[in-house]
C-alpha cells in the first residue's frame, strides 16, 4: 500500500462511510426490504441500518468477501438474482461508473424494486472533472482489483437516462460533504451526488 492510499484508508474512508450512511439513511422509505448492488464488506449499509433500525439490508456483489457486516450474495455484474419486486429499494454506492453499460443494472433495479432506486456516483462536469475521478478511482478501488472503465456520465446525461426508463427524481443532492477542506476545494466541487428515484407505480 502505497502513501496515497494509506491516507485515503486512514482520513477519508471512515468519512466517507459516515457521511453517506447518514446521507442515504434520510431517502430510504420507512420499514424498507433494501438491496445494496455492489455492497463490499457491506460496512456501509449496516452503519445506514444501525442509523435506521426499521431497514432490513440485504447485498450483492461481484466478489465476495470472506467477512461481511450483511448477508451478501453473488451475482454476475448484469442480472440481479432475485425475482420482481423482491426489495421496496435497490441501492447503487458508486458502482455504475464501473459498469460499461449503466443501463443494464438499471433495469434489473426497475424489475427488482417496488418503490424505489437509491444511486450515490459522479458527474463528469467542470475543470478537470474527468482526470480528477479517475485518480479518486485508481486510489480507491484498483488495488482490489475492481474494473475501472471509468465510465463517468455527465450530469444531463442521468436525467436523460432516467427520463428513458421513466424515472422520476425524488431526491437529488450534490452537497455532500465527503471530504474535509482543503481535499474538498479539489475532490467534492460538483463531482458527486445522491439521489433517489422513484418508480412509476401503475
């Protein structure tokens, strides 16, 4: 482990996990059967259950890990495993933009969820946007051996996609605050968001 990431290991991930449990605790539905895509270890989304009691989570990811905070099941990177209307959410913590084609999970959340599709990921816009989320990708995730397409989306490029498969925005939020200044003058500007969207009941 290099410096870099020692520092990303010791002042930022712990934050990062903090801060976004809190963050996506607040746009979960009450009582919610959650689905967490991509979960890791799954630290994140047991801090978000011990934040909301009421939640039940439930992961899945494409490498699973001898130890685990939640119950976590393989799955193949495209087909989630587990029938329609399985879950009230389904959860994306920075994993799209390691997909070639974010659409496809997209879909399989569509199928799986009843309520809604929580999303934390990035918009490439502004100075810099681009090489700057391809270091924060290379010291967080490429020596674990993650796939790095980086495939980052601007913002109006979500919107048209979510207006594609008929996603409503219910929540979006770009003020994050991940990391602590100075780092955040550099790694948070618009980079980041979270958001829900809710799926059209028929």
């Amino acid at each position: 482990m290099n410096l870099i990431e020692q520092i990303h290991d010791r002042y930022i991930f712990n934050r990062r996990v903090r801060v976004l449990s809190g963050q996506l605790a607040r746009l979960v539905p009450q009582n919610a059967r959650l689905l967490d895509v991509g979960c890791g270890d799954g630290s994140l989304t047991h801090l978000l259950s011990q934040k909301r009691p009421d939640v039940q989570p439930h992961g899945i990811d494409v490498l699973v890990r001898d130890q685990t905070w939640i119950p976590v099941m393989p799955f193949d990177g495209q087909v989630i495993p587990y029938g329609d209307a399985s879950f009230d959410v389904v959860m994306f913590v920075d994993v799209l933009h390691h997909t070639v084609d974010p659409m496809v999970l997209l879909r399989e959340a569509m199928r799986v969820a009843r309520q809604a599709i929580i999303l934390k990921d990035h918009t490439c816009n502004g100075w810099l946007a681009g090489p700057t989320l391809r270091f924060m990708d290379q010291v967080g995730n490429q020596r674990y051996g993650v796939a790095l397409p980086y495939n980052y989306w601007p913002q109006q490029k979500w919107c048209n996609a979510f207006e594609k498969l008929g996603l409503t925005i219910g929540a979006w939020n770009q003020r994050l605050g991940l990391y602590p200044p100075p780092l955040s003058w550099f790694f948070e500007r618009s980079l980041h968001f979270v958001a829900r969207l809710d799926l059209n009941q028929i």
